[in-house]
C-alpha cells in the first residue's frame, strides 16, 4: 500500500477533508437561502471541486482556491490526450 494511505496518515487528513465539506455545505446552504428555499445545485461539478479541494490541502497544504491553477491545467492536458491525433494511425509512433 502506498505510504499516504497508512491508517495514521488517513486519521490525520480526516479534519481537512470535514473542512473542505463543511465549506461546501455552506455554500450549498447559501445558494439555497439566497434563491428562496429551492435551489439547482450540480452535485457533480461541486463534487469533483470538493475531491480537488482535498487532493490539495492533502498534498500541497493549500485549498482548492490556491490550488486550482494546477486542476484547470491537469483538465486541459486530459481534453487534449483525449483527441484523437494522426500520429497514433502511423505504426512506429504507437
């Protein structure tokens, strides 16, 4: 098992992890209140900014705001490597 996934070092991210929800939480609770009680919240985009926010205070010590730089950057790189490219049609370059 890889070193970051020890019990000991899960235990210790479980404060950042109920930060970054309760943070998402509240904005949901926001959103809610400041449209008159009914609200459209798309859980998947929140949840994959939930998952980046403790990704990076896990990793780099800092929140999802600071950190986000690196996430637009990683989702660029996966639209472009998802292209299809007339390289991979040419044998040797496989």
């Amino acid at each position: 098992m890889a070193p970051e996934f020890f019990m000991d070092k899960v235990k210790g991210m479980v404060g950042l992890m109920v930060e970054s929800t309760i943070t998402l939480l509240k904005s949901w609770e926001n959103r809610i209140a400041s449209e008159g009680g009914i609200a459209d919240i798309k859980i998947g985009d929140d949840l994959r900014d939930l998952s980046a926010d403790v990704i990076s205070r896990a990793c780099f010590g800092s929140s999802y705001g600071k950190g986000k730089e690196i996430f637009i950057t990683l989702e660029a790189l996966k639209q472009v490597m998802s292209k299809k490219n007339i390289l991979f049609g040419i044998p040797s370059f496989r």
